[in-house]
C-alpha cells in the first residue's frame, strides 16, 4: 500500500487526503489545529496535530517514512517554504507542494520540491490520482460521464497487438490514439527520438514500450485496467 503524508487540511489538502484515501492509500494527515485533526482521525489512517515548523517534533512525526509528502499550506508562504525544506533535509523521495504564485512555485522549486501544483489549475482530486497513478499524464471529464484517459501503456501491453489485448472485450475500454516516440535523425544528423501519433488506431497495431494510449473510459474501468 502506498503512503502519503498531507501537510495543511485546509480546503485543498482536505480534498487531496480524501481523495488519496479513497484511492487506497495511507495518509498521515498533518495540522497545526486539533479541531481540524480531530475531524480526520476516523477518515484517514494517521491524523495528527503538529506545529511543522518544530523541527524536532516534525522529525518524530514519521513523516520521513511515507513515499510523498503533499505540502498543502498556502496562505503562509513562509512556512510552506519552511517545511520543504525540512522535508529536504530529512531527504523525503518526493515532495509536492502547493504554490500560491509564481514566485512561492520558483521557490519551492529551487530549495528542492520535487513538484509544484497551483489549486487555481489543478483540483485535488487530480494531484491524488497523479501520485496514485504517475503513468497517467491526462484526464478530461467528458459530458457523457466518460473520461479521457492518457497513460503509459502498461508492461503487460508491450509487444502485443491492440487486437491480442482484447480491450473492449476484457475492460470495456476503447483506445482511440496512440503516441509513439521513433528513432529519428534531425538535420545535424544527431539521433533524436520523434512524436508520432496515430489516430483511430485499429487491431494490428502494436503497442512498444514507451507507447502513450489514450483511452475513453470511465473511472472504474481505468483502476481496473492499471491495476492489471
């Protein structure tokens, strides 16, 4: 089971623990205010009230043994920059902090986050999937409750065919692209590798390692198909 720390449960890092929750994951749920903790301790597996710029008390917070730690605080840009730090030190595999402008995101970038989001521009729900499932690059909700999936293509599709993986038939999903990268020398003569997409692709093509498919599909039918 993955484990996520979440730093901050304002509004943002409510969204992104419940949603990591129920995805599956661990959370350790992390603030400054006990009313607040108080409220996570039967949602989340770990919930505690922590003033994180205590450094000896953040150290025993287990924080250093969880696979990534979300930085939810915004409002005090200070202390969001603070605790990236701290996470750097204690050398925490990945750190995802929440940025309130431009410059806070510059920041947290240069003493070490590992990765930036804006709330603005991206909602919790998808910073949890993207921890949750890093091979998944985009998701559009479509008017028909459908989504529009992008991802890596899983270990299990190299070297077969769209027709041998029988995807409609096994998860009633459709691929309908698929982004390849090509060997391909440039004009200097240096070997590069090239974008190609093929549109509307039907039984015989192959899928390669490297290969992004984008699948229509919807929430279940994708956990169902990354999982496999």
């Amino acid at each position: 089971m993955q484990r996520f720390a979440v730093i901050g449960l304002g509004q943002f890092g409510a969204r992104v623990a419940q949603s990591l929750t129920d995805l599956g994951a661990e959370v350790l749920a992390i603030d400054s205010s006990p009313q607040i903790i108080e409220t996570w301790r039967t949602r989340v597996a770990h919930a505690i009230v922590l003033d994180a710029t205590d450094e000896a008390a953040f150290r025993a917070s287990g924080v250093d043994d969880v696979d990534s730690v979300v930085v939810a605080i915004g409002r005090d840009i200070e202390v969001s920059i603070l605790v990236v730090a701290q996470l750097v030190r204690l050398a925490v595999p990945h750190i995802l902090a929440r940025a309130s402008s431009a410059l806070h995101e510059q920041i947290l970038r240069l003493i070490g986050a590992h990765d930036v989001v804006n709330p603005e521009e991206a909602m919790g729900e998808n910073v949890a999937r993207r921890l949750v499932a890093p091979e998944m690059h985009e998701r559009l909700i479509l008017p028909t409750g459908h989504e529009w999936f992008e991802i890596d293509a899983p270990a299990s599709f190299w070297g077969k065919t769209l027709g041998e993986l029988e995807l409609p038939a096994t998860y009633g999903v459709n691929v309908i692209a698929i982004r390849k990268h090509r060997p391909h020398i440039d004009t200097e003569g240096k070997s590069v590798f090239k974008q190609e997409v093929v549109m509307q692709p039907d039984e015989r093509d192959l899928i390669e390692e490297g290969d992004i498919v984008a699948i229509v599909a919807t929430d279940a039918q994708i956990r169902d198909l990354t999982r496999a």
